[in-house]
C-alpha cells in the first residue's frame, strides 16, 4: 500500500472495513451496511487487494483477525 495514496480508496471500502472488523462477520457487517452478504464478501476481497491482507479469516469459531 506504500504507493497508494488515502485519496485512491473508495470511502466505501473504509467503511465496510470499519464494520467487518467490528462484527468479524461477513452477513452482520452486510446486515450493519443495509447491503447483501455478497456485496459485502466482494468489499472484503478489495480490501484483502488493496491492503495485501488477509484481514479477517474463517475459522472453526467464525471470522478472526
């Protein structure tokens, strides 16, 4: 993310971010944003993109950091 400047993200995806970390769940961030779980699931995939990152993965007890 070095070369990528604050003004090059998609708010949106900021957003999403915030709440994905926040609910660790993909369908209750979605729920949060009043978007589909597969919308969300697509934000989540940019995010791991554009920051070259896991972010939250599945595990046996849902999503971790």
């Amino acid at each position: 993310m070095s070369d990528l400047a604050l003004s090059d993200i998609n708010a949106n995806l900021l957003v999403a971010l915030d709440v994905l970390l926040t609910e660790a769940s993909v369908s209750r961030a979605a729920d949060r944003c009043g978007v589909t779980a597969s919308a969300m699931s697509h934000s989540l995939r940019q995010l791991r993109e554009l920051f070259d990152d896991d972010l939250l993965i599945r595990t046996r007890h849902g999503m971790r950091l």
